[in-house]
C-alpha cells in the first residue's frame, strides 16, 4: 500500500484460531503496530486496496475491538439505521464514525 512502514514498525505479527484441516480456509492474521500514528496511517490508506492486484481484493482489514466495544458499534449502527428510516426529506444520510471506543453517529448532507 505504499504507506512507508518497515519492519520495525511491527510489534508482533501472528494467525488468530486455530488450524483447521483443511488448508485452504484462510485464517484471520492480528498485526500489531509499534504506535498508534502507524495504524491510522494504514487504516487511511486502505482504499488503495480496490485498486491493487487480484489477490490483495479480497484483504479485509478492520480495527481490532473488545467485546464491549463491538456491541456499542452494533447499538450505534441500529440507532443510525432507525434515523435513517425516520428521515422522510431524503437529503441525509446517517452513519457510524470514529475510532473503537469513540464511536458516534453522524449526519451526512446529500448534495443535489
């Protein structure tokens, strides 16, 4: 992705689960960067993902969050889609935003 991180910039780098028998389920792999500034470097550079080669398409990455944080991102997402169904005028949009943790639903304004 051209984002100018070295090795050094990986704490650890390791496969989540457990092996399966079959070797062609892919597994999910957890990279942990050495700072912060690091990861919201490469979380703003993932749309060069749909423009890279055939076997880099199909690469999902997502922020790792706690339990407690996935549930309150479930809530919000649910609280945006009623907002969304309530606005009869059509000219917002509401959607989830932020970091884990951080998280907020916002309105977007539709351009005519």
């Amino acid at each position: 992705m051209h984002v100018g991180l070295s090795d050094e910039d990986l704490a650890h780098v390791f496969h989540l689960g457990r092996r399966g028998t079959s070797d062609d389920a892919p597994r999910p792999l957890m990279v942990q960067l050495a700072s912060y500034s690091h990861k919201n470097l490469i979380m703003e550079s993932l749309f060069r993902l749909k423009h890279a080669d055939s076997q880099f398409k199909t690469v999902i990455v997502a922020h790792d969050m706690t339990r407690a944080e996935r549930e309150e991102s479930k809530r919000l997402v649910a609280e945006a889609k009623t907002l969304q169904a309530q606005d009869t005028s059509g000219e917002s949009l509401y959607r989830v935003r932020g970091n884990p943790g951080k998280m907020r639903v916002i309105r977007i304004r539709i351009r005519p």
